[in-house]
C-alpha cells in the first residue's frame, strides 16, 4: 500500500533528493571552480524546478488535502529548522 511520508527528511523539505544534488553540484564548483559546473549549478537547479512542481501536481491529484496540507508544513526545497 502506498502512503504519503512526511516523516524523517522528509518533514524538513518536500524535495530532499533535489536539494542535495544542487548542494553537491556546488560543491563541485567550490572543489574545482571550472565555468561550466557554475553553469550546470543553475541548469539543473532549473530542470529540478521544474521536475519538482509536475511531480506536486501529481502528488496533489493523488494525495488530494492530505497533500496539500503537508505542502503548507514543509518548504519546497530549502530546509529550514523547526523550533518547537
């Protein structure tokens, strides 16, 4: 059965695969500071975009209110601290 995680990482952004793969393109950039990884940092930050708001939709047609109540818990991509 399928279910909605919203636990673990996934209680801290709604997309944690593509946020760590933008940091560690950066990453790469800050390693070996070559133009064309500064230029793949921000192509693929615009195709993860992109790739992650088809997905909501998907995700909001599946899930419906469940969803869109964990939508407005969660950031989109950058995680911030919960204080509590």
């Amino acid at each position: 059965m399928e279910r909605l995680v919203t636990t673990g990482i996934y209680a801290y952004t709604r997309n944690p695969i593509y946020f760590g793969a933008i940091i560690m393109i950066f990453g790469w950039f800050l390693v070996l500071p070559f133009t064309f990884i500064l230029i793949s940092v921000f192509l693929f930050t615009a195709l993860f975009y992109i790739t992650a708001r088809s997905e909501e939709k998907q995700l909001q047609q599946k899930y419906g209110k469940k969803y869109l109540e964990y939508k407005c818990k969660v950031p989109f991509l950058i995680p911030y601290p919960k204080f509590r």
